[in-house]
C-alpha cells in the first residue's frame, strides 16, 4: 500500500499529460477549410440590339460582268443602325475601278455607289452571320482615250457574309455582294459596259 501511494503522484502527472496531449494532436491534424475556388469570369458577347450603331470598312476585289472591263479593287464604308437584336438598316458608300479592255482605245470606267440595306443577322456567338439586300445609285465615272465622263444609273444588290467577334464590341467581316445594274452608255461605248459586279469585301466593324 505505502508503495502505491509513492507511485501515485508520478501515474497522474503522466494521466494528465496524455489527456492534454490528444486535443493538442488532434488540432495539429486538423487543417483550416480551404475557400472555395472563384468560378472563372465569363466573357459577355456583345449581341448587337436596339439602338447600337455599327462603324465599319472594308476593301474587296471585284469582278464584272462584261468582256470589256477589267477585274479592279474596291473600297466602302458603311454606318448601320439596329431596329432590333437581328435587325438592322445600314448605309454604305463605296467605289471601285476598272480597266476598259478589248477595245481599240484605253480608257478605266468608276462606280461610285451609295446604297440603303437591310441586313437581318443571327447567333449570339463569336460568328454571326447575316443576309442583305438593298439598292441605290451609282454613279459610274469614265475616261475614254483622255476624254471624260459620267453616267447615273439606279440598281440594287443582295447578299451575305459573318463577322466575327475579336472583341466583345469589335468584329472582322466577310461579305460577298452582287450589285445589279444596267448597261452603262459612254461617250465611245454607245449602247455601254455592263454596270453589273460582285464583290468580296474582308472588312471591320466597332459597335457603340
């Protein structure tokens, strides 16, 4: 009995270390909740709507229709105005220039067009393609062997292309249009050039 009481103090001294070990150890393997990880921001696509403009070039080689003209390049600007997400109205200005060819005199013929189109387009994603289609005037300039002149004709022009956003507000176009005119008088070519043409315009557009 005298021996277990010599040898109590020591055994609670080390019960009392034990029991504050545990909590102790238990507290060291416990590692602090982690915050949950930010969900990446989403980029938003800029979808054109009601009352967005749309500033935009572009540059194109042209091909004719008639045997006596020349393939030339071709530049527009145009300024388009949304009714609606998929709807749109749209100015363009736009000038071009070929050779007169085959005939026994030189000479370059100049279109110089201004048009109104409708252009409905679709899809809210990086492309969007869309249709036009419009009409207006066109203004064919002509030099013939060092003489000069011109002649107003009316005409339309349908189409379509994409644009691809770059940038929420900022896009790349690709457009092919058939412009459909008349026969062009001149002061050489009596009956005239056909006025007629495609185009394949690579362009940009900013919205605002």
């Amino acid at each position: 009995m005298c021996e277990l009481m010599r040898n109590l103090p020591p055994l609670l001294i080390v019960g009392f270390v034990v029991a504050l070990a545990g909590p102790f150890a238990d507290a060291q393997t416990r590692q602090p909740a982690r915050a949950p990880a930010r969900p990446p921001v989403p980029v938003v696509q800029h979808v054109p709507d009601e009352g967005t403009i749309g500033v935009g070039g572009s540059f194109s080689p042209t091909a004719t229709t008639s045997q006596f003209l020349d393939n030339g390049l071709g530049f527009a600007g145009n300024v388009e105005g949304y009714l609606s997400e998929h709807l749109s109205m749209r100015g363009q200005v736009g000038t071009a220039s070929w050779d007169i060819v085959g005939l026994s005199y030189s000479g370059t013929l100049r279109p110089l067009f201004v048009l109104a189109n409708a252009v409905y387009g679709w899809g809210g994603t990086d492309w969007r393609p869309y249709v036009t289609g419009g009409g207006g005037v066109y203004r064919y300039g002509f030099t013939e062997a060092g003489v000069s002149g011109s002649n107003t004709k009316s005409g339309f022009d349908f189409g379509g292309g994409t644009e691809f956003f770059f940038t929420p507000d900022a896009t790349i176009t690709l457009e092919g249009l058939y412009h459909r005119v008349g026969l062009v008088p001149t002061n050489r070519a009596r009956l005239g050039f056909k006025g007629s043409f495609w185009s394949l315009t690579v362009g940009a557009k900013k919205y605002f």
